[in-house]
C-alpha cells in the first residue's frame, strides 16, 4: 500500500505541474494549437484601419515582439502605406496596435495582451484574443527603405517581392517566414522554431556584395537561390539551398544541408546531419562530426574532415585534402592533387592526372591514375593497395610490404625480392622524376596497367 500511495501522490504531481505549465502559458499569450486560417474565426473584423503617405519616409518598422500576432505584406496601388488590423470586436483601445511618424520612419508597434478569457479542450489550450490577431500592410512598390518585420509567435508572409536600397530584417520566435524575393543592402531573416521559405534573395543590388544572414534554432530553411555573402545556421532543422553566388557559411548541428549549385568559397558544418552538393565552384572547407559528405562535382580545393562518415566527390578538379576517423573515402575527377587519411575505411580514388597521398590504418585502396604528374605516397597498416596506372607515365618505383605480396606489370624493370616483399627499380624515362612509393604492413600491393577508358 506504501508503495501505491507513492505513485500516486508522484503522478498527481506531475499532472499538477503540466497544468500549471499550461495555464502560465495561456496566461502569458501562449497558443500549442494554431490556426493560419483567419476564415476559422468568424468574429474576428478589421479594428484599425490607417492610411499614410510615405514622403519622407525611408524606414518602416512593424513590431509585435510582446504578442503573437500574425504579419502579412501585401502590395498597394497608390504610393501611400495602408495598414489594417484584425481582432475580435471586443479588443479595446488600448489593445490596438500604435502607429508612430517620427522624422523618415513609421512605426507601427503592437500592444502587450493579457487576457485571460481563455478555451480549453482536450487537444488545446488557447487564448481566443491573441491567436486570430493579424496586421496587414500594403506597401506600395516606390519604397525602397528599410524594413523590420519583428513578431514573438506569428507567421511573417508577404505576398510582394521586396525591393529595398537599405536593409530587411524578418524576425520570428515560433512562426512560419514566407516571402517570394527580397532585395536589399542587407538581410537578416530569423525564426526560433518555424519554417523558412523563400525563393530569392539578393544583396548585390548597388554593386556591392551585402550580407545575408539567415538563422533557425528548430524549423527548416528552403530558399532557391542568394546572391551575397551568405552565412545560414539552424540548431536542429535543415538547410535547403538551392544556388547561391558569393561566398557562404553554413552550420548545422542535427540538420542535413543540401545545396544545389554554389559559385564562390563555401564553408560547411555539421556535427550530426549530412552534408549534400550537387555542384560546388569555389574553394570549399567541409567538417562534420558524425554525417556523411557527397558532392557531384567540385572544381577548387578542397579541405574536408569527418569523424564517422563516409566521403564521396564524385568530379571536378582541384587540390582534394580528406580526412576520416571511420569511414570510406571516394574521390574521382578530371585531376588535381589529393591527402587521403582515414583510420577504418576504404579509399578510392579515379582521376584523370593527379598526383598524392593515401593513409589508412585498416582499409583497402584502390587508385587509378590516366597521367602521373607528381609524386605517389601510399601507405596501409591493414589492407591491399590495388593500383591501375597508365603505361605511358615514368616513374621510380619503391614498394614494401611486410606481410603479403608486390605485383606489377613492370616486374622486368624492378629488383624483386625471392619473397616478393620488397621491389625498387625504374619505369620508363623518368625525366620528370616523379616517385611511386608503397608501404603495407598486412596487404597485397598490386601495380596494373588496366585503366578505364
């Protein structure tokens, strides 16, 4: 009976505090059920309606940051900024937003709700005031200053595109930011725990590159193309990208980032998502603690570290620097250089000329070489070394193994030793004096001239 009287009074406590939780949040203007659809309230009218010319105006600020009110952007056929409010019939004067002209700026700021005419069901909990609340804004196409969207839990969506000579900064805490193109000096979009979409922004406008930061802590970016300096992070949810031009920053800490085509410098992060490409140009730096990299082709250097993941470029050309802790390595393209280094996993490297490193500690190797242009370094603790190199390269060759066998299709050429553990001799007319060097402690070492047409 003890027992039960403790589990008892421990479950009445949990049961207390979820709905002390509960109330708090209703109370401080808290919705866990929302509705978008404004058509869902029929007792919600437009309250405040105001219509205000904009000469002289460069910067329009419109800030819900003390309740959950919904933005939406719409355009305006004359040259003046209409602004129209929607709340229940009931709302007071001292509930209606406030809008301010001071010198060039409009602002129009929200007023802090705290009702407690609140709905209860068995699936929500909802303040029936502050979730159908709702602004509108016609904006006319001549305005070209700054804009500030800023709203605590309430989807930001316009229905225009944005075309500004200052900055656009779009903010939200818990909702959806949606807008089909923003141009501007700058952009800053943010959103704690919504979505992300858009399909276009630029930062290029005046000539010069702007910055486009774009940040999520728990909701996904999908954005078809930037022009700018790109920095975008999300916590836990996925970068989409599908072009950028200019040089980008990316972060993700249990979000996949997956980007389509990309001009300029990229540096990518990821500590438990994926990182996928389809297209890179530019100078690329990739880490990931515990995700896996594939890219389509890349033409510029590469610099990628990866603790448990598998890597694969798949074309392109460039210097090509991969490391791994646990995980096979992939690497094929028109040429470059490549310093492969994995502790458990497999190499494999196609390129058409190339010269390079491969380090393993327990995997296999495979490499194949059209046209050597500088030295070869191949070294495995516990795996064999298969490689395919062209007939028309010229080399010196040293190969050494300590439990296994060295074949190659040169043997006439080398000094082999009566266990086939040790070869050293030369290939062709080595003017250019290029080096091919194996060591394997437990692995065969194979040399052949089958390269793939």
């Amino acid at each position: 009976m003890k027992k039960i009287r403790i589990t008892l009074i421990a479950a009445l406590c949990m049961i207390t505090a979820g709905l002390c939780i509960l109330l708090a949040y209703g109370l401080a203007g808290g919705n866990l059920y929302r509705h978008t659809n404004h058509s869902n309230y029929p007792d919600v009218q437009k309250v405040l309606e105001k219509e205000i010319s904009l000469d002289g105006i460069d910067s329009i600020s419109v800030l819900y940051g003390m309740n959950h009110h919904d933005i939406y952007i719409y355009g305006s056929q004359s040259d003046t900024v209409l602004i129209k409010e929607y709340g229940y019939s009931e709302t007071a004067e001292k509930e209606l937003s406030t809008i301010t002209e001071n010198d060039n700026s409009l602002e129009i700021k929200g007023a802090r709700w705290n009702h407690s005419n609140m709905e209860f069901g068995l699936f929500y909990f909802n303040n029936e005031y502050n979730c159908p609340h709702y602004m509108e804004i016609f904006l006319p196409s001549s305005y070209h200053g700054e804009l500030l969207l800023e709203t605590a839990s309430g989807e930001i969506y316009s229905d225009i595109d944005i075309v500004s000579e200052q900055d656009v900064s779009i903010s939200s805490i818990s909702g959806d930011i949606s807008f089909p193109s923003v141009t501007a000096k700058s952009a800053d979009v943010t959103s704690t725990s919504g979505n992300v979409t858009m399909e276009t922004i630029r930062t290029d406008a005046d000539g010069s590159t702007g910055i486009i930061h774009i940040s999520t802590t728990s909701g996904d970016v999908h954005i078809t193309e930037l022009t700018g300096k790109t920095e975008a992070e999300s916590t836990s949810g996925n970068l989409t990208i599908e072009t950028i031009k200019g040089n980008t920053l990316l972060r993700t800490t249990s979000g996949d980032i997956c980007l389509t085509e990309i001009t300029g410098t990229i540096d990518a992060e990821s500590t438990s998502g994926n990182v996928t490409a389809d297209i890179l140009s530019g100078d690329t730096q990739i880490r990931t603690t515990s995700g896996d990299v594939s890219v389509n082709r890349l033409d510029g250097n590469l610099q990628l570290n990866t603790t448990s993941g598998y890597v694969k470029i798949l074309g392109g050309e460039g210097e090509r620097v991969v490391s791994t802790a646990s995980g096979d390595i992939t690497i094929n393209g028109d040429g470059g250089s490549f310093q492969t280094d994995t502790q458990s996993g497999d190499v494999l490297v196609s390129l058409l000329n190339a010269s390079g490193n491969i380090k393993t500690t327990s995997g296999e190797i495979r490499l194949e070489l059209g046209e050597l242009t500088g030295d070869l370094n191949i070294n495995s603790s516990s795996g064999n070394a298969v490689i395919h190199l062209s007939e028309e390269n010229a080399f010196e060759f040293d190969a050494e193994t300590t439990s296994g066998v060295i074949k190659t299709f040169f043997d006439n050429n080398l000094n082999i030793s009566s266990d086939r553990d040790y070869a050293h001799g030369m290939y062709g007319t080595n003017i250019s004096g290029h080096l091919v060097q194996i060591k394997t402690i437990s692995g065969d070492v194979t040399v052949d001239n089958k390269i793939k047409k």
